[in-house]
C-alpha cells in the first residue's frame, strides 16, 4: 500500500479508525487509572527498527497518555540517540543529556493523568521548532541550562528512562504512539480520544496500548473451547511457529491453554509448564509462579523433535530455562488446526482467562516478545503474522436498537443465484422480547426471535429455528446460513456460539426465498418486528461458512487481505456520527465504504493489487 497517496484521505481515515471490533481509547473519566501500565521505576519498554524519519530538519510526533507519581530526574521516553523527554527540578520537556532543558513547569502534571504530545525537531531542539501540548493545550516551552547540541530521533527508543542509564519513571503510561510527521493542535486534541489502527493512519509508525493485564479476555471455565482452522501455518520440518497470548490461569492441574491438531501442545501439570507431545513428557519450566496471576506467554514451536534447545518459552518477555521431563519426545509439527483451551475431545481444558492471542510463522526474538506484549498489531500489515484473535465475553462496540429504530443496507454485491448460500454472522444481546427480526432481507426472508423459537422466517407463519430461551439477555454469537431455494433444517443452518443448532420446521411448509441486494438490521423494511436489544460487528459472507470457520472467526477482526468472499462489515455502534459501511470485492478487498452521511468512497488498486487511492463518488 502506497500510504503517501492517502495524504489527502486523512480526515476520511481517521473517522473511519473510530470503529474497531475492539478498541481501547482514554478518555478523562473516573475508570481512566484502570488502563495504562504501572512502571515501578525501573522497570523499561525497548522499541527497536522503528520506521522512523531522521531526516535534518524532519518532525516526530510522540504521544501518550502519563499518570506521573512526582518523583524527580526520570524520562517517560526517550530516543537512542540522547534525545528525551524529561521531568526534572519542576519541568517537564526535551533534554539532551547536556545539563539542559526546552520545558515547561511540571507541578500541575503530578499524580494524575494527562495527555502528552511531543514534537521532536531533527536538528538544535528550541522552543521554536520543538513543540509540547498537553491534554491538547500547546505549552510555552523555556529553554534552561547550557544551549543544546543537535539531535535526531531514532530507530530505537525507550519507554521509561534511556537504555542502561537509569532516569526509570515511576507511574503509568498508556496508548503511545509514533509518527513521521508533526501533529497539529485539532489532530492532537481529536486523538486524545480516538481509537488508532497502524495501517490506515498517513505517518502513523507504530502504537503501544501498554497495559499490566488485559482489560479485554475470555473465561474458560474448564469445558469450553474455541476451534482455529485453515491456518497458513509452515508446517516444514526445522522451521519454527510462535504462538502468543496472554494468560489467567486458576491453578488447575494437567490443563492445555493452547494445542495444535498434531497432538503438540502447551501443558499445566504437576508443577510445570511448557511443551507436551502426549507421550508423558515435558519439556517445560516451574509453573507455580504463574498461578492467579495475569502473564505474558510466547512459546516457540519446533518442527521436529522438541527439546530444550529448539523450543523456546517466554514469560513476560523473559526467555526461561526449560527442563526435559519424562520419556524423550517425538518428533511433532505445527498444524493448520488448533485448539484454545484443551485438545480436540480429548479434554486436558483449560480454566482460567486468555487474551490476545497470536500466532507468527517464525520465532520471535526476545526483543520483539518484549515489544508486542504492549503493541497493537494488525493481521495484513506485520510480517509473518497468520493470524490474531480478540478474545472477549461481550462486544466493547455495539449498537442499541429499542424497538423501533433500524438500519438499511444497501446495494449488496450479494450472489442471489438458485442454490447459492449465503452466511451472516454478528454478535446479538436480545432482551427477550416476541416477534422481533435482529436481521431480514428486503426478499421476505429473514431471522425471527417468536414464540420461543429463533431461526429463518419467510413471512407464511412459519419458522425453521431453535429453542430460544437460552438467548435472552445475554451476548450470544450468531451465524445463519441462508439457503437460496426452500429453506429446511439440512440446507439452513444456525450456529450460536459457534455451535450448529438442531433446527425444527413449525407452521406451513415454506415457499423458496432468495438473498437479496438489500437487507436490514432491526425489523423488515416498514412492516414492524424491530428488534429490541443490542447487535454488533455484522458481516456477511458470499458464502455458507463452516463450523470450524464459525468458531475461529468469532474472534477474529478480518482484515481485507485474508476475508475471502466477504460481502461487508458493519461496526455499528452508538456513536452519534452513526455507523461506516464496508463494501468487500470477491478477492476480499475493500471495494468501497459508505460513510454515515451517505457519502460513498471507492478503493483502487493497480494490477499488482497495491492501493492507488481512495475517491470519492
């Protein structure tokens, strides 16, 4: 992707950056010091081969969220290269390690949270060219001590203190991000609380949400599971896979927080933790450190035959030392299928919480564990990364519907042909109410919650559903199969929870129904049957999903690059600007977004399939 084309699409691009499948965004509230990372004071974030412009003359814009307990001589972040933000004797600004400050006073910054925004000037740092806003106000900046020499910001960085020197900050710091480019008052202050993605923002390097423990997990309780398939996994003899996540383990014995379909896993039994290949063995280290706790995982898989030396474990970005326990192993490969929480039906489920699990086709170096514990990623825009899945209880984005509100989707490149199928899956909270439709197609064919049932209705009195009681006021994943012809209970299908539903016809005997180019969520057309409840994240697929496809894409925000045959994706919400249509071309690019006012962009590509640019229609 070209991103210099989309200069002049930034304001575009940053609306649509507001509507994420999960985001996290800082706003001055009373639940803002429950995010962030708690740096001890010496405790450090490495950022390493960063994209960085260290042009003569060029800005970077560094911002974050800071909660700074008020101690003295401490650097919140600095560059490699001697350059630095700095609280030191009642200021706050630049430093160069010569004795010298560009700041401002720093007594209102204490003990409690602020917004920060520094504009680093590659060259002499001034008050002129160096720039310092907090919680969007620009700062006068006075420059003290001895006049500064030259600096450049660089492809390396810290968070808290400068490398081995010490000045460790003592507080927590939140939501950092990079860019090549100077900021301005109005972006500052707009991104104080909007919620960023790396790929679609102009000059944007890199963000850190930085956190001490997730705020955004799934429970396991001991007997569910969450399925992954079709994985584009290097399953080559000698390569290696990094699997990792975050992890909240209850202290359970002989449970599998992670396992491939190779019978090659990630194992918690009899004090230790670490690689079992279902042979009685372990290669693994002590595991009592880790109980009730919330840690980093990365574990690096060998094709072959495991051991000590091949296998790698970290936690909390710190390699440990393995032990080889029991039989000595087989040899065992990654798989293109894999299991969060047990393996299989084979048991060995897990209890506990697991967040913000990845999978790379490489192994990852201690130092890039160290930065992606804090780093949000984006499937398509990293290197070798296969795939990245969001695991929550609930949507964090949603919107409310009441009964009487709806939403129109228009203009659907939707395959309406004799036989054809068609997949829509969302997440729905539904209050429980009777004859409500959370979606229908403007074909008389729809989904309905009545008289205890939910399943595809076709407007004759009939329903081809499931029992519903189970539904009520509770957040549920749906994925409805819609049959192009007569729908029954073996062309139509019904997941919820990623777990296919036994379907009974009731009423008359259905006429056939078709998919159409427009449909609704809430109700159909002007007839009634609003939905009374909440529904996020819809996509629809030009085509009928599988199980396993159902329960791995549950979790998993699509990107364009590996959302094959997807129609679109709504992130409705309750954002007064309203909601952003994704219009999916069949390579499962995106062809065209629909802004809430109506206003309609087309994406265009060059025949290598790069993004020219983004027009209007």
């Amino acid at each position: 992707m070209n991103k210099q084309k989309l200069i002049v699409l930034c304001s575009v691009v940053a609306f649509l950056s507001q509507f994420l499948f999960n985001g996290l965004s800082f706003a001055e509230s009373n639940n803002i010091d429950k995010q962030g990372k708690y740096f001890d004071g010496t405790s450090q974030i490495s950022l390493d081969n960063l994209p960085i412009n260290a042009t003569a003359g060029a800005k970077t814009t560094v911002e974050f969220w800071m909660y700074w307990d008020g101690g003295n001589y401490e650097m919140p972040f600095s560059w490699s290269s001697w350059y630095d933000l700095y609280l030191a004797d009642g200021y706050f600004g630049f430093n160069t390690f010569e004795g010298n400050m560009i700041g401002t006073p720093a007594e209102g910054l204490k003990q409690k949270w602020v917004h920060v925004a520094a504009i680093f000037y590659n060259g002499v740092p001034d008050p002129t060219n160096n720039e310092l806003y907090i919680n969007g106000v620009k700062q006068d900046l006075h420059a003290l001590g001895p006049k500064p020499g030259s600096r450049t910001v660089f492809p390396s960085a810290f968070i808290s203190g400068f490398a081995d020197e010490g000045y460790k900050f003592k507080g927590k710091i939140a939501n950092l991000r990079i860019w090549n480019k100077t900021l301005n008052a109005k972006e500052i202050k707009e991104n104080m609380q909007k919620t960023l993605l790396l790929g679609k923002q102009d000059g944007l390097v890199g963000t850190w949400e930085l956190i001490d423990e997730p705020q955004i997990f799934k429970n396991f309780d001991g007997s569910d599971q969450i399925s992954l398939n079709n994985l584009p996994i290097n399953t080559s003899a000698g390569a290696k896979t990094t699997v990792e996540f975050w992890m909240y383990w209850d202290g359970g014995n002989y449970e599998m927080p992670f396992s491939w379909g190779s019978w090659y896993d990630l194992y918690l039994a009899d004090g230790y933790f670490g690689f079992n290949t279902y042979e009685g063995n372990m290669i693994g280290t002590p595991a009592e450190g880790l109980k009730q706790k919330w840690v980093h995982v990365a574990a690096i898989f060998y094709n072959g035959v495991p051991g000590p030396t091949h296998n790698e474990l970290y936690i909390n970005g710190v390699k440990q030392d393995l032990h080889a326990l029991g039989p000595t192993p087989g040899a065992r490969s990654v798989f293109p299928s894999a299991f969060i929480s047990g393996f299989a039906d084979e048991g060995y489920k897990f209890k506990g919480k697991i967040a913000n699990l990845r999978i790379w086709n490489k192994a990852l170096n201690a130092k890039e564990i160290k930065e992606n514990m804090q780093k949000t990623l984006v499937v398509g825009e990293q290197d070798e990364l296969v795939g990245a899945w969001e695991l929550i209880e609930e949507p964090q984005i949603f919107k409310k519907f009441n009964g009487s509100n709806q939403i129109s989707l228009n203009n659907l490149l939707i395959n309406s042909a004799a036989g054809a199928k068609t997949t829509v899956d969302f997440w729905m909270y539904w209050e429980g109410g009777n004859y409500e439709m959370p979606f229908s197609w403007n074909s008389w064919y729809d989904l309905y919650l009545a008289d205890g049932y939910f399943g595809f209705n076709t407007y004759e009195g009939n329903m081809i559903g499931a029992p519903a009681e189970e539904l009520k006021q509770k957040w549920v994943h749906v994925a409805a199969v819609f049959y192009n012809g007569v729908p029954d209970s073996i062309n139509n299908e019904l997941y919820i929870n990623g777990v296919k539903q036994k379907l009974y016809a009731s009423g008359p005997a259905p006429g056939a129904r078709s998919v159409f180019s427009s449909a609704n969520i809430s109700g159909f057309a002007d007839e009634g049957y609003k939905f009374k409840g909440k529904i996020a994240h819809l996509r629809i697929w030009n085509k009928a999903l599988s199980e396993d496809e159902v329960r791995s894409y549950m979790y998993q925000p699509m990107s364009v690059n590996h959302a094959s045959d997807l129609v679109g994706v709504w992130h409705i919400n309750d954002d007064p600007s309203g909601s952003i249509e994704y219009i999916y071309d069949a390579s499962g690019r995106i062809k065209s977004i629909k802004l809430p006012s109506g206003q309609e962009y087309q994406y265009r590509y060059d025949a290598n399939g790069n993004l020219i640019d983004i027009v209007g229609l």
